[in-house]
C-alpha cells in the first residue's frame, strides 16, 4: 500500500513563500504521475500542478508563475514551491499519485496552508 507524507504547510503573510514537501514509501516512484491538489472550505478540489513520469509539467491557471512543481525520483519525493502567496491560496494542499500501468490512485492526508496577515 502506498504511503505519502506530507510536510511543509503553515501560516505566512501575504508576499511571503512556502516549500511543500511529499515523501511516497513502498512505490517505484518513476511509476507514478504525482500532482498537488488543493481544496479551499466549501471549494472542490482543484489541480495545483502535475508532473508526469517523464517530467512534462502543468500547472492550474490561478498559480502560474508563481508555484514550481518537482520531483526526484531518487528520494521519491515530489515539491511545490510556492512563491507569492496570496489569501487566495489559502486551502489543504494535497499530495496525489497515479500508477501509469494500473491508473492506481493515492492520495495524502493534506497540508494546511494558511495566507493570512
């Protein structure tokens, strides 16, 4: 069974970065399609940015320029670098992983990120 941990959420004022972190356990990583989801109170839960098994990347339109999705597949670790943070970004960030062969589907126990002076 898949594992993922999450770490890296917090509280920072409007301008200000943060630095997710997802570790996956019991996976080959270079199996997996891996994303960063985000779920605001009352909001669905929308891509933030997804990274392919090949390293093709999008992001959602609302942090384009802002946010940088990687992965290293040595660690078997993916990162957002969020960069800018608004009160919009404001939501539980979620980690999320796709076996290429199976479509298998995984998810994190999420982060709280918090935009807020």
């Amino acid at each position: 069974q898949v594992q993922l941990v999450e770490s890296g959420g917090g509280l920072v004022q409007p301008g200000g970065s943060l630095r997710l972190s997802c570790a996956a356990s019991r996976i080959d990583f270079r199996a997996y399609q891996l994303g960063w989801y985000r779920q605001a109170p009352g909001k669905q839960r929308d891509l933030v940015a997804h990274i392919s098994s090949g390293g093709t990347i999008t992001y959602g339109d609302s942090v384009k320029g802002r946010f940088t999705v990687s992965r290293d597949n040595a660690k078997n670790t993916v990162s957002l670098e969020m960069n800018s943070l608004q009160p919009d970004d404001t939501a539980i960030y979620y980690c999320n992983v796709r076996n290429i062969f199976t479509s298998v589907s995984s998810w994190g126990q999420g982060t709280q990120v918090t935009v807020s002076s």
